[in-house]
C-alpha cells in the first residue's frame, strides 16, 4: 500500500473487526468528531471506531489543517466518510490523514467501490434506508468489509432520525446500525436480535454541539454495550 508523510494503513488495527463473534460485545463507532482535545476525550472511552466526514455540505466536516493530529490518533479505527467523492480524492485523504477505512455515504455504484477495493481501501458502505431493504445489497457485499445502514435524509446522515430497524434481521452481511441511536435504545436493539450486527455507530445524538462529542454520553453507551 502507499505510504505519504511517513504513514502506512495497516491492517492490525482493523483486526477487530474481523474477530467479531455471536455474542461478543458490540462495538462502537463515534462518528462526526472536529476538535482535538474533544477527540482525546472520546478516545478515552475506547470507542472501536472514529469517524471524521470530509463531506462539504456538513457541519461536521474536518478541517485539513488537522491532518498530521489524526495521523498521530491510536486505538480506534480512523473512518474517513464520504458523499459523492471521486476515488481520487478518497485515495487522497486516506493517505494524507493516514485513514483505516472509508465509509461511503453517497449514490457510490458499484464500479467506483469495486475500484476502491481493488486498490486495498477497506470499506463501509452506506444504505440510507426506511421501511425497506436495497435490492443491491448483495452486489455490493464482496467488495464491502461492512455494511452500515442509516435513516434516510436528503441531507446524508446527522439528522438524529431512526427507522424500522426489524428489516435489518434478514441482511446476511456486516453491519453497523445508524440513525438517531441514543443510550435510550440499547435494550431495544439487543432484543432484536439482529444476527450480523457488528456495532453502533453514533453521531449526533451523543453531541453537545455539532462535531462536540457529550463524553458523559459515549462512555454510557460504550458501558451499555
């Protein structure tokens, strides 16, 4: 794999991912994060997984002056989101902020993840779904290291919004689960059941203030789990 600015993407940290079994504890992805100290904190709760969006449009976005801090980040692994990107420009911010995976959040085909993959990126791909599955989950499995299933917005996540989460019992893949998942709903989600649950992925609301994390509210849910 490439190296730029002295760092390699290695696979070590995303071992964890691959190790999950049936009745293992969940795992937590914190997504959303913008401020140093803010990021040091979270990471204190040891969430599996941080998220940085580098989506324009959002209020959460990373400034790129903060770079060589997330390339210095350890214990969790680093996420890059992204909505409607090109590869070239997803290779780029893995490199440049030494990311472990990509999430994407966008209308990405087929074709574009499979060149990603092609490319050694490990990734997250989003379904914004509401009361129905994609029929295209199974084309995109093998090229996917995760499924992350998310409400349906215009605006690509954030909205603190959930959905019929039932129709997640018959995804034979994965996956995380997003959409307005708060420390209220833990007991809901492990009654369900749902067999190829990997973990939660939060955003906003464990936030104060958009891209400020509540530490008080991550490290509940990392007990919870």
């Amino acid at each position: 794999r490439r190296t730029i600015h002295g760092y390699r993407p290695t696979r070590t940290s995303l071992s964890r991912i691959y190790s999950i079994n049936k009745g293992k504890q969940m795992k937590l992805k914190v997504c959303g994060l913008t401020e140093e100290g803010n990021i040091q904190e979270v990471l204190d709760q040891s969430p599996d997984f941080i998220g940085f969006i580098f989506y324009e449009k959002s209020p959460r976005k990373v400034n790129e002056l903060r770079a060589p801090f997330v390339r210095s980040l350890k214990g969790a692994v680093k996420v890059g989101v992204f909505v409607n990107a090109t590869n070239e420009e997803i290779q780029s911010s893995v490199d440049f902020f030494g990311l472990d995976m990509v999430q994407l959040h966008g209308r990405e085909s087929l074709e574009q993840v499979r060149e990603l993959k092609s490319k050694g990126v490990s990734i997250i791909k989003v379904f914004r779904v509401m009361d129905e599955l994609p029929s295209e989950l199974e084309d995109y499995a093998p090229y996917c290291d995760l499924f992350l299933f998310d409400t349906y917005t215009p605006k690509f996540g954030g909205s603190g919004k959930q959905f019929d989460w039932s129709i997640l019992k018959h995804v034979d893949h994965p996956f995380l689960l997003s959409g307005g998942i708060g420390t209220d709903d833990l007991t809901k989600i492990k009654s369900m059941n749902l067999r190829n649950l990997v973990g939660l992925d939060v955003n906003s609301k464990v936030e104060l203030s958009p891209g400020i994390k509540d530490i008080e509210k991550v490290k509940s849910l990392k007990q919870q789990l």
